[in-house]
C-alpha cells in the first residue's frame, strides 16, 4: 500500500510540474509576442484566411467557426491595446508560478507522507487484528 501512495505521488508531481512549466512558457511565448507589437491587422488577414482542416468543417458549422475566428481578432486587437505592458508582467508571473508550484509540491508531499504514516499504523491494528482473529494456532 505505500509503494502505491509514493508511485500516486510521483505521478501528480510530474504532471504537476509539466503543467506549470507549459503553463510558464505559453506565459512567455504570449507576452513575448503581445510586447512585439504584431499589427492586428495582419492577425486578422492571418486568421479570416486560415485553411480550417477538412475534418473539423465536417463536425462543426462554418459559420461557428467564422464567429470564432471573429473573436478572436477582436480579442488580439483588446490584448495588443490593453496590454502593452504584458511582457513586464510576465516578468515576475512566471516565478510566481513556480512558486506557486512549490507551494502545491510541498502540500502533496505532506499529503503523502501522513497517509504513508496512516496507512503504517492501520497496517499494524489490522494484521495484530487478523492475528487475533485467526487464534493461536494461526488458521
């Protein structure tokens, strides 16, 4: 039971830590590209003339996905006049972020090692239980 507790542990500090580290480099690629100014313009001709694969038009309206690439334009138009100033943002969110992954390392791992300890002292009272149930000659 505890080799499971700890292989349950390193596997949500994996996915923990590939998730805050995607997480910090879209943060970077995002403000690294609204800091470079792009022309919304461009974005717009980029995005109305974007080749929407065969597969998807066959599942979802054409006309839902022009509404989609409508919004989006419109939202990197708001993001490039709203948020000039994203890439110094960014600058102090993404050791924000690992410190916020530190933060939630640290509560798994306490996580981990009360129920290490728990189920420690519940494997003692139940296997002393089965002893006593079983009698002395141990059947």
């Amino acid at each position: 039971m505890r080799w499971l507790i700890w292989v349950v542990f390193a596997l949500a500090m994996v996915l923990w830590t590939a998730v805050v580290f995607v997480g910090t480099q879209l943060l970077g690629w995002a403000a690294g590209l609204l800091s470079s100014g792009q022309d919304a313009a461009a974005v717009t001709q980029a995005v109305q003339h974007f080749p929407w694969p065969a597969w998807l038009v066959l599942w979802v309206d054409p006309a839902w996905l022009q509404q989609l690439a409508a919004a989006l334009t419109q939202s990197w138009a708001w993001l490039t006049a709203v948020l000039p100033a994203f890439a110094t943002i960014a600058g102090w969110l993404v050791p924000l972020a690992w410190v916020a992954w530190a933060v939630v390392a640290f509560g798994l791992l306490a996580l981990a090692v009360v129920l290490h300890v728990v189920s420690g002292r519940l494997g003692r009272q139940w296997g002393s239980l089965a002893a006593s149930v079983r009698g002395p000659h141990g059947r």
